[in-house]
C-alpha cells in the first residue's frame, strides 16, 4: 500500500513559514531513511511534529517498526529498549541524559528523489504503549492496514466539520507519541486530505500562532486541560473548523463554554491505545456516545468487548457501558472504579466529578489506596489543587454531596497534579505525591 495519498503538490504539513508540500515531505522520508541505522525498531523521540512524521515514515521505508514510549523520561525509554533490544532511538532534540544507539536528526533533512513508497499492510506501523494511568504500561502493535481502516472511521466522523473540497489544517496540543495524537495529526495528514502544523503548541498564546498559520480554518486537536486554559485564558482565536478533544472526561459545562466562545463544535472523542477511537459525541449537548462506522460493542461482567473492522480480533475493554436501544451508549465506570464499603456502593469517577464540582477546586482526583498490610482495608485518599481553600472546608462541602463512608481519609492540598503530556495522571505518580516524595 501507499505510504501516503493525495497529489504530490498538495498541503502536507506547515508553520509559520509556509507550507510543505507531500512530495517535499516524500523527499525527506527517503533522505532520512537512507541513514538509518540497521534494526529492527525505532524508538521515536521526536519533539516536533512535522520531524516525526518525517522519523516515523522513515522507519517504515526501512522495515521497521516505531517504537512510541508513554513518555520521554529515561526509565520509560530504558523500559522500552530491555523489552526491544534490537532497537535504536531517533530525536530531533538534545536529550540528558542521551539514552544508547541515539540517532540525531541532522538540522536540514535530507532529500532523496523516487516513486511514493510503499509498506505492507500486514508489517507493524508501531508498538504504542498505554499511559501507565492504571498501573505498568503495555505494549500495543498496530499494522499499516489496521492504521489505514481506523482512520477511514475517524475521517468519517469528523467529515462535516469542515467544507468540502479543501484541506483541513490540523493544529495539535497532543504529542505524536500518544495514540489519540498519532490517529488525529500523523495519520489523517497521511490518510486524508489535511495538512499537520509542525510544531506542538502548549500555551494559548501558542495555540492562537498555530492557528494564524493555516491558510484556512483549522481543526484543533486538544485536550480537556488544554481546552479548559484556552477558555479560562479569554483568548481569541482564528476561525476554527471545529473542536476535537479525548484522553480525559470532558466535562459538559466546559464543552458548552468552549462552543460558546470559539463558535464552533466541541467533539469529545472515546477510545483507548487497544482500540484507537471507536466513539464520539457532541458533549455539550448529548450524554451518549455514537459508535464509529463498523464499530460494536459486547458488555461484559467486568468490561466491555469492542469489535470493530479494525481490530483483527475482539479487544476487552476495563469500562462498563449502557448499550442502549438506537446503537449508542452510555459509560457506566470502571469494574477497577467501583467502591463497595459497608455494603454501599460508589464509584472513583463520581466521587472525582463531586469534588471537582466543590466551588474553588480547580483541579483534583480520589483514588484508592492499596490494601493495608495488617487490615487488608484499601483506603480512600484524594489530592486536590485549591489555593484559596482548607482540607476542612472541602471535606465539609463534600459530605453534603457523599456518603460518610466514601469520604476520603487522605486528602492532600498540592500546586498542581502530575499530568502527563496528554493530561491523565499515572497512579505511581499520585501515590508518590500523596507521600509527599
């Protein structure tokens, strides 16, 4: 199959100083891919978005397959390579410390002439790994043609949100690494008529930049916690095509006040590293959620079962869904969320959306402890960003809206909370903040 579609002269990437055409971008994949190092997996460490495209491609031209760490701190890199020692790291940054067999991006990337590309539908595109959010990160392959079909399914529910006939500019706050990153500003560039900013903006100064940039309103690719500072920060941005966010429960009174400000829909996107992204909906006005084309779902005691076209087998899901009578559903937690004490019964996300819902709280999340060597009871703790509030005014607006028993026995007051790249919160990194390490 074709490493990319669409006409050599069309939008592929841009910045601020202009456009980069497909073939332009073709170029540069063959020139990179010729200095490569022999092995058999790429641990792409690429920063900016356009240098890993150019990284990723590369090493598919190459055979091989990119390796995507849940981040870039040396542990996650050295847990990534013990796991693939026929492996080599690729950056376009200065890393410290440098991690072994580090390959460097050259400044100006150099430019091979030659036919499009081509890789094998069933070769493995990459190995992405899970956030580590829930416990060690697990390794998840995905195939050039399972990449391919995935993002036919995300472009057909994204379709209307911007005019037929031209090429969507896509800015992105989510880095490439990420599953939902790499579905939304690596392969619909490749798959689908749109074009990729090549930087990742962060603050809302930057994200106005990015969308300045585009030659036409673009789609922004964001989360909930970057959503959530572009609207506190009052910004005003260029006309957008639409809004797109996942990694996080996307609250509605937020989804509602980005619509009203920027003017344009706000999709939340649901999926996960196993499945890519198998549902959306309009949260600002829908509770359920809409499967993706082809998708279906299986409730099971202890989760769910996605099958989709995808998938080359069906893939168990952790969350509890509502499958309702029209095909949607409705998210019902976690089995691992669920809390049952003194006979009653709760959840961590409910319990997380109350406290987040105590007027001053800005941020926040409850989480259950380990069980106690000597009890064996797992306690209920919380960490909680609230600068102009005490411990026991928040326990105090709690205990209006939670039972007695699911209130949290730890509840600690801290600047901000460990939030990775994407906005979710690794335990092992919650728990080492409870300790206050």
């Amino acid at each position: 199959m074709d490493l990319a579609e669409g006409p050599a002269g069309r939008s592929f990437a841009f910045d601020g100083h202009g456009r980069i055409a497909l073939d332009t971008f073709l170029a540069e994949v063959r020139g990179v891919a010729a200095d490569l190092p022999d092995a058999a997996c790429a641990i792409n460490l690429c920063e900016d978005r356009y240098r890993f495209l150019v990284a990723f491609c590369a090493a598919a031209v190459r055979g091989q397959t990119n390796l995507l760490p849940s981040s870039r701190t040396p542990a996650a890199i050295e847990d990534v390579r013990r796991q693939y020692p026929d492996s080599y790291c690729i950056a376009d940054v200065r890393l410290s410390p440098a991690p072994p067999r580090l390959h460097a991006l050259p400044e100006r990337l150099p430019k091979h002439d030659g036919p499009m590309p081509q890789v094998d539908a069933d070769a493995l595109a990459m190995i992405g790994f899970t956030s580590g959010s829930t416990g060690t990160p697990k390794p998840n392959p995905k195939t050039w043609g399972s990449l391919r079909t995935s993002t036919g399914q995300n472009l057909g529910a994204l379709r209307h949100l911007w005019p037929e006939g031209i090429t969507v500019p896509i800015v992105a706050t989510v880095p490439s690494q990420h599953m939902y990153g790499m579905e939304l500003s690596v392969l619909l560039p490749l798959f689908a008529q749109a074009a990729v900013h090549g930087g990742r903006p962060f603050f809302p100064e930057d994200v106005a930049r990015a969308v300045r940039d585009a030659d036409a309103p673009a789609l922004l690719v964001t989360t909930p916690v970057h959503l959530r500072a572009l609207v506190e920060s009052g910004i005003v941005l260029p006309p957008l095509a639409g809004i797109v966010t996942a990694t996080a429960p996307l609250p509605q009174a937020l989804a509602a006040a980005a619509e009203q400000h920027f003017g344009v829909e706000v999709r939340e996107l649901f999926g996960s590293t196993e499945t890519c992204v198998i549902a959306q909906r309009r949260t600002a006005r829908e509770e359920e959620w809409r499967l993706l084309p082809g998708i279906r779902l299986q409730p099971q005691p202890d989760g769910t079962l996605v099958f989709g076209p995808h998938l080359p087998a069906p893939v168990p899901l952790a969350d509890l869904v509502e499958v309702r009578a029209d095909g949607g559903f409705v998210l019902r937690g976690r089995q691992s969320d669920l809390l049952e004490i003194a006979g009653k019964r709760a959840s961590l996300g409910d319990l997380t959306r109350r406290l987040l819902a105590v007027p001053g709280v800005l941020d926040g999340v409850v989480l259950q402890l380990e069980p106690c060597e000597i009890t064996g009871v797992r306690r209920i703790a919380a960490l909680v960003v609230a600068p102009e509030l005490q411990e026991t005014a928040i326990l105090d607006a709690l205990r209006q809206a939670v039972d007695p028993v699911f209130l949290p026995r730890r509840l600690r007051l801290v600047d901000a909370l460990p939030r990775n790249d994407t906005g979710k919160l690794p335990r092992d990194a919650l728990l080492r903040m409870l300790e206050g390490a």
